[in-house]
C-alpha cells in the first residue's frame, strides 16, 4: 500500500520498520521538530527521523498540519492513508479527510480504556493486568475512532513503563501489518467504541513521580514501575533527592510512622508506608550517580534502622 507514515519515538520507528520490511510504499515520513536533548542541547533528530533517513525516505517536520497548504501537500503525495504512531500533533479535519483510507492510528492500550498521551504509565499506576494495541481508524476526537483490530498483552508482575513499552511496540509493528492486510482483503469490520467505558490517559506530570510514604506500598511499588525508565520515581533521605528505580512489597506489621526505616540489609532497605504495610527499596540512585543495587548503595551511603526517608519534592 502506498502510505505517509507520521511519528517521533521509538514506538513509531518499530512500527515503521516493520511497514517496510512487509513491502508498504512509504511515500512520505512525517515527525516531530528537532529538540534539543543531551548536556549540550543540540538539535537532535527524532528516532523515526533517523530510520527515514537511513532508509531514503522524504521526511517533513512541520511545527502544525493546521494550514490548508498542509492538507493540500498529503493529499498530493497520492497515499493511500497515513499510518500514525504517537506523532504528537493534532491531525485537523482536513488531514483526516486527505487521504481515500483515512488516517490510521497504533494506540497503546486496548480502547476505550486509557485514550490519550500516558496509555502505558497509566495501566501501570491502575494495576491493570492486561494492555496491548488497538489499530483505530481516527476522526477528530481524542483516540474515539471504531477500532479495526485489537491484540491484547498481559502484564507481567515486575514490568515497568520501559520494558512494556517496548514489548507494545513490536506487537504494534505486527498489528499495524496485519491489519492493512486485511483492509485490502476487505476482511476489517470497523467497531465503535463504547464511551460509556472510556478511560483516559493524561500526560505524566513530574510531580506524579514523588514518592509519598502515606501511600501503600503497592501503590508506590506500582509508582516505581509505572515510572522507570521517565521520569524516575523520587523521595529524600537526609534532605537529599534520590531516585527508587526497583522495590517490593514486603509484609508488615509493625505499625511504624510512614517513611521509617524499619531494616536494612543488602535485600533491600525497608521503608514503612501507609496502611500498615512496607517497601523494600532495592535500586537507588543519587543525584549525578549510576543506578545501584542496594548492597552496592549501603557501601557509600549510610543508612540506619529508626531513620525516615521524606517524601519527594
């Protein structure tokens, strides 16, 4: 099929990849301006951006479709449809309407549960046991459109954002061929989505990321998760920042003040939270250092049993 493809990170160069390798015409590649990124904040280019150019492929970078010379530009590129994978702009209506197949998005969550930017952390934080992708054919409402096809994923227990992330993406990369497979056989029976289940997804807030000790241990052990690998999940020990990448839940109790350090070992260091229950943090990092596995962190930093760790800022 001949097709303009429209995304920015990881997840949408999966996905263009496997448009690629399956023998899809990619006739344009649109994505996201250069940001600056890395100490120095040079200009870098996206991921799609870097695969487009490696591969030969025209590749544009509006700031907006919104102008009419936009619309104009992809209905004269002769595409069949466009192939959306978090682009990160607003498709007008004119977009929508430019092409004979529409505009086809890869979602990161089974619609209409968690529509919009953070499908992925939000499953996380919920406790969801169950994400996968979902191919919709878009109109002018946020992630509203009949869905085509649906592949569901289980949750494993100790999944984070980044490792579901990426086991999403290389489901969305074969999702996104079988269903044009079956478009052009005329097989896809487009489905409405009931909005009376709609849940939706906000973007993640850095402050979402602060640990607060009052909560339960499952709820930060699932903030941990849902967190890792942006923006990392945050607390204070000694008026100091430390980011928690790994913890478990641990049974408790004891009944201490939320944040006390109720043992430490080179298992993990136990904090007390909310509800009576406990977590052991087993990966730490302080601010401009590595990543640590707790016996690792305990050699430079001294932590003692009846100390409290503060929530994070």
């Amino acid at each position: 099929m001949r097709l303009v493809f429209a995304g920015t990170p990881r997840f949408a160069a999966v996905a263009l990849e496997a448009l690629l390798a399956a023998g899809h015409e990619i006739v344009l590649v649109l994505t996201q301006p250069d940001r600056p990124a890395g100490r120095g904040l040079h200009p870098a280019a996206s991921e799609v951006k870097r695969l487009a150019l490696a591969r030969g492929l025209p590749v544009d970078q509006p700031p907006s479709l919104k102008s009419p010379a936009a619309a104009a530009a992809l209905r004269a590129t002769g595409a069949e449809a466009m192939i959306v994978a978090a682009y990160g702009l607003i498709l007008p209506q004119a977009v929508l309407e430019a092409f004979p197949q529409g505009c086809i998005n890869i979602h990161a969550s089974l619609l209409p549960r968690w529509r919009g930017a953070a499908p992925i952390q939000r499953a996380l934080l919920a406790g969801d046991a169950t994400s996968g992708i979902s191919i919709m054919q878009m109109e002018a409402g946020l992630d509203t459109g009949p869905v085509l096809t649906q592949t569901a994923l289980a949750i494993a227990a100790e999944e984070t954002a980044g490792s579901l992330h990426d086991r999403l993406a290389e489901l969305g990369g074969r999702a996104i061929v079988e269903a044009l497979a079956a478009k052009a056989s005329g097989s896809l029976r487009p489905t409405p989505q009931d909005d009376n289940l709609a849940v939706y997804a906000p973007k993640i807030g850095r402050r979402e990321a602060a640990i607060r000790w009052t909560d339960s241990a499952e709820v930060i052990e699932r903030q941990v998760r849902a967190f890792d690998p942006v923006p990392g999940t945050h607390a204070r020990f000694n008026g100091e920042p430390l980011k928690i990448w790994r913890a478990g839940i641990r049974p408790d109790d004891r009944d201490r003040p939320p944040g006390e350090v109720l043992a430490v070992g080179p298992q993990g260091i136990e904090v007390a939270c909310g509800g009576a229950t406990a977590l052991a943090l087993t990966q730490l990092q302080r601010p401009g250092g590595k990543r640590l596995v707790v016996a690792d962190f305990l050699r430079g930093h001294g932590v003692a049993v009846g100390s409290r760790f503060e929530d994070g800022a």
